[in-house]
C-alpha cells in the first residue's frame, strides 16, 4: 500500500470519528443552552409572580426597604395623632322649658348660686339650673372649675387677672371684665390657675 493510499485512509478515519463528534457537539450545546436559559427564565418568572401574590415587590436597595417601613410607622403615628384632634370638646347637657340643651363647657365662664337654683354664665346668657352649687362644683372640677367662694365657681381659662387685697382674700377678674371676691377658705384654690409659678413662692399660701 502506498504512502498515497495510507494518508487518504486516516483522512477517511478522521472525517468519522473526529468531525461527526464537533459537529454533534455544536448541534446538542445550542439545545442545552436553550434549556439553560428557559430554566433560569422560570425561576425569576417564578419569583416574580410569587412576590406579586404576596402584595409586595422585594426592592433591591434594602434602604428602600427601611425607608419603606419609617414610612408605614410614620403614618400609623400620624394616624393615631388624628383621633384626640377630632374628639369633641366636652359638653354639658341641661333640661330647660321643656328643651334639652348642650353646651360647651369651655364657653362658660362662672357658675352662681342663687337659692335653689344655679346661674351658668355662657357667653352673654345666663341659664338657671335646680342644682345645688356643691354638687356643680364636684362635677366641673374634672373639667377645669374651681370654686372661690361659697356661691361661686369659676372657669379656670376665663380668669384673666387676681389681686391680692389686705384681708387676706383676692380679687378675681373673668374675660369680660366682671370681678369676684375670693374668700379665704378657696383661695388655696388659685394654685390651679397655672401650672408655673414664676416668683410668687408666697401667693396664694
């Protein structure tokens, strides 16, 4: 056999069994990368769709994700602040000629006794209750009212002015420009005018 005879033989060999298997290789990488790809392709659709179901997006900066949450506590707070701002200022109720009538108690000024009777002062009107003033004075504390004198309470947010007087008692002035005489036995009461007193260490002792 010739030398001719031999090369073109291991051609014919290396034609069957080296290009058959490139070209295999270049036909099935393709399909597996194919595959590769629609993998990786599900999982993130997947988790896509998994989050969107959840209600949420999953951010990739996790500060958005802080930012996110102060956000929600923000207007949690903001929220509970809302509810005092929108409760009712408080009210009184009375009956009176066969009315019943609601007032707010931050427009009366003073109440008076008068016999068996009370006076609300509510702005420029007076309204005559059947109570006793102990028993006014009690109820309204809660809301503010002092008593300082025997057949007097008053607001204490109406008080604009006292003035010490050389009894021993005080002179009370409301908004409008009426004034009372504090006697002796209430005026420890004056101390729930204010919250801070500034160098009056003595008033009211």
């Amino acid at each position: 056999m010739s030398a001719r005879d031999i090369q073109n033989q291991k051609d014919i060999a290396r034609e069957m069994f080296h290009e058959p298997t490139h070209a295999s290789a270049g036909v099935s990488a393709s399909p597996g990368r194919r595959d590769t790809n629609r993998s990786i392709k599900s999982r993130r659709d997947y988790t896509l769709a998994s989050t969107a179901e959840d209600g949420f997006y999953e951010p990739a900066d996790a500060s958005l994700l802080a930012v996110s949450r102060v956000d929600t506590k923000l207007v949690r707070v903001l929220r509970q602040l809302e509810v005092p701002a929108k409760q009712q200022a408080p009210r009184i109720a009375f009956k009176t000629k066969g009315r019943i009538l609601f007032l707010d108690l931050a427009e009366i000024a003073v109440v008076e006794a008068g016999g068996n009777y009370v006076s609300l002062r509510y702005r420029s009107n007076p309204y005559l209750l059947r109570e006793s003033l102990s028993c006014m004075a009690e109820k309204l504390k809660p809301y503010g009212f002092i008593r300082i004198h025997r057949s007097v309470v008053v607001n204490i947010s109406a008080v604009e002015e006292i003035q010490s007087l050389p009894t021993g008692e005080y002179r009370l002035r409301v908004k409008g420009g009426k004034e009372y005489l504090v006697t002796r036995t209430y005026k420890h009461n004056l101390r729930d005018l204010a919250q801070l007193w500034v160098g009056s260490e003595q008033l009211c002792g």
